[in-house]
C-alpha cells in the first residue's frame, strides 16, 4: 500500500518512511514436569533519558572546646542559621568542710586526799656462815 505524495511547491517528491514498534508481551503457563516449576523470562531494554535537579545538603560540623561549668544544662540553640549543641559532662566534685560538732571544755582540778590501804611488805634476811669440809 505505497502512495506516492504529491510534489509540494515544484520541488521533489517526499518520501515516506514507515515508523513500527515492536511490542513484547510476556506470559507464564503452568507445566506439569512431575519435578518442579519451569519460568522463562526475557527482558529487553530501551534506554530513556530523564533530567532532573536534585539536592544533597552536607554538614559542616565544627568542635569548639568551651571548658565552663554551669549550674543547669543549657538548651541547644540557634546562632543565625548554625545549630549550637550543649556537649554536656557531669563531674564530681568532692569538697572537704569543717564542721564544729562539739567542744570539750578541759579543766585541770587538784584536790588533796588522804588515802590509807594494807599492803604485804617482803623483806628478806641473809646470813652467811663459812663452810668446812673436813668438820664434815
């Protein structure tokens, strides 16, 4: 079924190109094999390109030493368009106080008694004599 299209202002004949486009239709059907399922597939590609803008964002992370205490955690904050963020340690303190409990009021008193008691008293007596063998 070819035409030939008629001459536009004097000049050549145009020419007609055919356009097709294959189509592919993919089925399964079930298969008694007494051993399992058998799949076929076949896959063809068309490439296509595609545009788009995308965003990634990346985050700037700065360490600031600071060493200060405070009496509650702060909260985080904002400084213009930076996040701060309170890096928080607990620390022990141990502090040494004194405390005055009690005093003890000492007071040297002399008093005079006379004080009688019975006790043993040992006394020992030693004679010497001069010794003669031969008298024995």
């Amino acid at each position: 079924m070819t035409t030939t299209p008629e001459p536009r202002h004097g000049t050549a004949p145009a020419v007609a190109v055919p356009v097709s486009r294959e189509e592919l239709e993919v089925s399964t059907r079930i298969v008694d094999t007494g051993r399992g399922v058998r799949v076929t597939k076949h896959v063809t590609e068309q490439p296509e390109e595609i545009r788009e803008t995308l965003w990634h964002d990346e985050l700037d992370v700065q360490r600031v030493a600071v060493d200060r205490v405070v009496a509650e955690p702060p909260p985080s904050r904002y400084e213009g368009d930076v996040l701060v963020v309170p890096v928080l340690e607990e620390i022990l303190v141990v502090e040494k106080r004194y405390r005055i409990k009690e005093e003890l009021r000492i007071t040297r008193v002399r008093r005079q008694h006379e004080h009688r008691e019975t006790v043993p008293l040992r006394a020992e007596e030693v004679r010497v004599e001069p010794f003669d063998e031969r008298s024995r």
